[in-house]
C-alpha cells in the first residue's frame, strides 16, 4: 500500500516569493486566512478545518512578532513566529505559511490573490481585510463561527491565575 508521507512543516513555511511562484502552480482554488495563532487551540483548529474546507489549498498569513506586538501589547506573542509557523505547518490541513510584517494582511492577499478568504466568528464579511480584494476578483469571504470558551487571552490569563 502507498502511503503519502506528510510534508515535512518547513518545507510550508514559505518567503513572499516562493509563496508567489507556488500560487500560481495551483490547480485548484486558494483559500486564505490569518491571524496570530500564539498557542494553537480548538477554536483555530476548527477556523482551519473550515477554511480548508472551502477550496483545494489552504494558506495561512501569520503576523509577524513585531506585528503581534503592535497590536496585542508587549508581552505577546508568547511563541516566536517561527515557533508558531512550524506548529501551523505541520497541521495537514495547512498547505503553506507566510510570515507578514504589516499588522493587517492586505500586501499579501493582494499579491497572492486568493480565492477565497475566511475569517472566525469575532469577523463580519464587511471587516474582513483583503476581502474587497476577493470578492471583486469574483471570490468569496466565509466566517466560520467561533468555537465557545477558546481564546488565547483566555488560556493566558489561566495560565497566569486569573481565570479564564
């Protein structure tokens, strides 16, 4: 019996340009999210899945530390962007990784064109980023509902004692 051996996770994390040149061997439809994903739990597991779910491929843009820190506050991200891009690559619903540095992914969904574009539930279509991008490109924007009780502000603050 052949078996597929998985894709070794670094081989999914790809620069800007590889994942251009990778786009455009696609013979089936991109889907795209994002996000910060600093201590993978269920509710990002199901956001994947779903997304997966929409097209052939799935890429996931993962802001960069420095884009975390701008926007969730100095003491985040908990894991380093290579920590959680090898942890994303390594689902086998993820096809490849991007590492973006602005605090919104706009750049890249305008450069890699995606099909389609999803969001968790905290979203609505008309606040999805890039989307306007998809949706004149003919593609479409789907929100996947949120998954109750999981949230990395909430696992932090069990962590630290505070509840969760």
């Amino acid at each position: 019996m052949d078996v597929l051996s998985p894709r070794p996770p670094a081989d999914k994390v790809l620069a800007w340009d590889d994942a251009d040149a990778w786009r455009r061997t696609l013979p089936g439809p991109l889907v795209f999210t994002n996000g910060v994903f600093d201590l993978l739990h269920p509710g990002h597991v199901d956001v994947l899945f779903g997304a997966r779910a929409q097209g052939a491929y799935l890429l996931v843009g993962l802001n960069s530390d420095d884009s975390v820190r701008r926007l969730k506050g100095p003491g985040r991200p908990v894991r380093t962007e290579a920590e959680r891009a090898f942890v994303l690559a390594a689902l086998e619903c993820v096809d490849a990784v991007v590492i973006f540095p602005e605090d919104t992914p706009r750049a890249l969904v305008q450069r890699l064109q995606p099909d389609v574009i999803v969001k968790g539930g905290d979203y609505t279509a008309e606040h999805v980023v890039g989307a306007s991008d998809v949706l004149a490109r003919g593609g479409r924007v789907v929100i996947i509902p949120l998954t109750p009780g999981q949230s990395t502000t909430g696992i932090i603050n069990k962590l630290r004692g505070a509840g969760g």
